[in-house]
C-alpha cells in the first residue's frame, strides 16, 4: 500500500446550537446536494437492557434539519412514538424516518416501521419495511433499499419468515416488494453493512463475511471481492472507491477494481482545519459523496477523477 494521502477538508455547516439540547442519530445527503439531520431529545431505554424498542408509551422530541443552497430549515416533531434510527429523503419535498426493528404480532398486526411526512410535519403514510435494519437507501428514481443485519435475516421480534432473510430487499415508494436476494444463492448475506446507488449502473452494496462489493441491477448481481477489509459507508465513482471503515476505527482506504476485483491502493486521512484527522460520529453517502458529522461540524467530501 501507498503512502497515506493527507486531503485537507472544511465544514460545511455547523450545528452547535440544534446540538444543545438534541442527540443526532442519522444523517443523510439528498438527491441536490442537500443534507438531513435526524436529532432526538432523550434517549430511549433499551428493552430489559438490550433490545431496541419500536414503539414507546412516552412520547419523544424529534426534530429534522434540513440544509439546502446555505438555508438552513428545522422540523420539529415534538409528540413522536416510534423509534427512529434512520432519516432518507423521499417522494418530492417528504422525510422518509425508519425504526431499525419491527414486530411481527400475527399476520394482522405486522408493525409499520416505515413513515412518511411532508415538510410540515404532516404524517402521510406508512409501511413495514421488516425487522433488523442496518441501512436504508432511497434512491433517485425512489426505490427504497434495506440492507439487514443478522437478527433481520435470522430472524428476532416475532418473524420467523423474516422479510431480510436475503440481506437485501429492494421496496417501492409506497412499501412494496419488488426485489431481493432470495433466488440469488452465490452468497449468504447475512450483515450488508453499506449502501450505495449510482445511477444506471443500480444499487450497491457491501457484505462482511466474504468481503464483497454487490452490484444489483434489473435481477441480476455482479460480485467483486475486496482484499479482506470491512466497511459501512463508500462513495464510488467509475472504477474508484473511497471506504469508511467505522465502527471505531476512523480509517479511509481508496480502492481502485482491477479486473473483477477491488484492491486497495492507498490509506487516506481527512483533516479538519485545526490539523486533527476527522472521526466521524455519523456517516452516510450517495453516488461518489460522503458525509460526516463530526462533533458539532458536518462535512463532505467529494471523490473525483484524481483522488
């Protein structure tokens, strides 16, 4: 491997005063260069400890920034029930928010996990989009794309059918089914651990156990492994690839695809303008962007032809 290639980086926008008072749990760049900010006011206990909850019998703050061309608009939700972990943009101008798990009650009482509100605040609908979601990913033309981790495809919650069973479900707009990979038995996905979408070229994803980028287009999946590394966020651009590794370990790796496979050809660090590398608290992406939310700063970085 090369040597580490320093890229100095600025904030885009900074959150200090939302940040108060709110927790942030996801973030999310939109199809215009716009940014999402789900923040929560209290944190939710955890079921006898360990297992997220759905829905609560106390109602909980949430708010939604959005920044678009310098404006900075807050939406509040003040009295909201669900659990949200995940914030997406969908339909024209709506706030898809997504609860990571789901009980399966019986075949009448399935909870929807999934809700759409306009940007006033205003419920519009709502679907299920199973249990144990690690990522979801709207794409430009509005499909809807859930990666699973191991208790959505095994199975948690009341589902022994579950939904994620293949790790990867394709949904339209309204919450129906219209991809997986059920019949696709190359590989046992059982943790996607990152989502991508490049236009005309279909969705990408990434699972840990063999290492391996997924490219899923018109029912059919091209796979090209990597050189044993873990990911959960990339932005990808002709035969380019950034990777963040997270989960503690604040590392950024370009891979370049020879052949049919992606090896890594050097180890990046993004630097903040006080000299420190970033180490992103949240992360999301889309084509070839990254996001980061790190402290109170939001930054984004932007692969192009020459890294």
């Amino acid at each position: 491997m090369k040597l580490i290639l320093k890229i100095p980086m600025n904030p885009i926008a900074n959150l200090k005063e939302e940040l108060k008072k709110m927790t942030p749990l996801s973030i999310a760049l939109g199809h215009d260069n716009d940014v999402f900010v789900l923040l929560r006011e209290e944190q939710i206990p955890l079921i006898g400890g360990s297992f997220p909850a759905t829905v609560t019998e106390k109602s909980y703050r949430y708010q939604v920034v959005h920044l678009k061309d310098g404006q900075k608009k807050v939406l509040d939700l003040p009295e909201e029930t669900w659990n949200y972990h995940y914030i997406q943009p969908i339909d024209d101008g709506h706030i898809l928010l997504v609860c990571a798990r789901s009980y399966y009650h019986d075949a009448q009482n399935i909870e929807e996990n999934a809700r759409v509100y306009d940007e006033n605040g205003c419920f519009i609908r709502s679907f299920c989009l199973g249990d144990g979601i690690e990522h979801v990913f709207v794409t430009k033309n509005q499909e809807i794309w859930t990666g699973y981790f191991d208790e959505g495809v095994f199975g948690n919650y009341g589902w022994k059918d579950p939904v994620g069973s293949s790790g990867l479900v394709g949904w339209d707009a309204s919450g129906g089914k219209m991809d997986s990979l059920e019949e696709d038995t190359e590989y046992y996905i059982f943790d996607c651990l990152a989502l991508n979408d490049v236009p005309n070229e279909g969705i990408w994803f990434f699972f840990s156990l063999e290492s391996m980028i997924g490219v899923r287009k018109e029912g059919l999946t091209k796979y090209y492994p990597t050189e044993d590394m873990h990911f959960h966020a990339f932005a990808v651009k002709w035969e380019t690839i950034i990777a963040y590794q997270g989960r503690g370990e604040h590392a950024f790796f370009e891979l370049q695809r020879e052949g049919n496979e992606y090896k890594t050809v050097r180890k990046l660090e993004l630097m903040k303008p006080n000299g420190k590398p970033l180490e992103p608290q949240l992360v999301n992406n889309r084509e070839n962007k990254l996001l980061f939310l790190d402290g109170n700063e939001l930054y984004m970085y932007e692969l192009k032809s020459d890294v």
